[in-house]
C-alpha cells in the first residue's frame, strides 16, 4: 500500500485519463487518490478537483466548461451561446450537466449528472413603423374575446393572451399554461410581425370615416 502512495508522485494528477490508467494499471486506488488530494468520492467515483462540466440538450453536442462554472451557470452559457435562427418566440431547453469520475476498476464515468431547465426570452422583431418601440394594446375588435377582458382565454391551468401593436400590427401572444414536453408548464412568448396589419389599417381608416362624418355634422 505504501508503494502505491509512493507512486502517485509519479501520475499525472490533471489528466483524467493517466489517474484512470495508474488505477486499472494497480498503482493506486481511487480511496488513497481520494486521501491524497482531499478529492471527492461521488457515486463511488474519484472527481478531481478542478475537473471540468459539461453540458448538452437533447440531441446537441457536449460542451466544456471550467471547473470552477456551476452547473446552473453551464446550462445557460450552453444555450446562450447557441445558434438559434428565430428568437421571436421562448424556447425551453432542458439542459443536462454532468462531471466526470474515475471508478474502482479505473473507468471513467459520468458523475453528479442533473437536469437544468433554461428559458431563452423572446424578443420582438424590430419593424419599419415602429422600430423597436412597440404599443402593445388589446383591442377587441381586432383580438376578440370579451369587451371586458379583449385577447384573454382561459387555457387549462394558465391563460392566453393576445395584443396587437398600434404602430405595425405585430401581434403578441403569451401562454401561461404551455407544455414543456416533461411533465411541466411555463410562460410561452411569441411575437408575429404584420399578423394584425390589414386590421390595423381597417379600423384607422373606420376611425377616420367617423371623424370626418362628425366634422360634417
């Protein structure tokens, strides 16, 4: 045993893979890796301290990130940087994080693996008429509903809300109660450029008709 400690001066203590290789090779274990370098032991695994996070949504590729990042902070910095070609509307991404260990037998594997549920906010497009300064009003004649409440249903444990922007006709619709596609539910976002412009449009040139009847009278 005391050899086996008098070798570990000898391992690369960085790499994962050499401290997976002196293990299979006999020339230490992961319980006086362990006591050496006051690591931890998680699911019977040695993780070096240090060692790196990974992260991945379903169906991407992994990413590494520094071993003082937490897994939370991984997650995000996984999907903020991502190449997302619409963010007109929210997108719910479950991210897995995950470090790895090295086993008794010197197999390395995944460890302290968790899921982290990361929203991506939906931005309104920016628009000719308006820019990126949008009016945001629920008018019933054009959203329907009820003339108390225009643009709002009830939708299972949540609402839907529908607005429509003066200046451009985006239309701006939100969902309190949407599925997550695990068993949850979170606020959903979408903005649609021009959904409501011809109505617009219509219910100016109403107002206009009933303007310029009044100014006759």
């Amino acid at each position: 045993m005391e050899t086996k400690k008098e070798n570990i001066v000898k391992i690369d203590l960085s790499d994962i893979e050499s401290v997976a290789d002196a293990i299979r090779d006999g020339i230490t274990t992961v319980e006086l890796l362990a006591e050496y370098l006051d690591a931890d032991i998680v699911n019977d695994c040695l993780v070096l301290q240090g060692s790196p996070i990974f992260a991945c949504d379903e169906g991407g590729e992994s990413m590494e990130f520094s071993g003082e990042t937490t897994p939370g902070d991984a997650a995000q910095e996984y999907v903020d940087d991502g190449d997302w070609v619409e963010d007109t509307q929210t997108r719910y991404f479950r991210v897995s994080t995950w470090r790895q260990g090295v086993s008794a037998s010197g197999e390395i594997r995944d460890v302290n693996r968790r899921q982290n549920d990361i929203l991506l906010e939906a931005q309104p497009p920016t628009s000719d008429e308006c820019g990126d300064d949008h009016k945001w009003v629920a008018h019933y004649d054009i959203v329907g509903g009820i003339r108390d409440n225009p643009g709002v249903w009830y939708n299972g444990g949540g609402l839907t809300m529908t607005e429509v922007c003066t200046g451009c006709g985006m239309g701006r619709h939100i969902d309190t109660w949407a599925d997550d596609g695990y068993g949850g539910y979170y606020t959903h976002e979408e903005y649609i450029l021009d959904e409501f412009q011809d109505a617009i449009q219509d219910k100016d040139e109403d107002e206009h008709e009933d303007e310029t009847e009044d100014e006759a009278a």
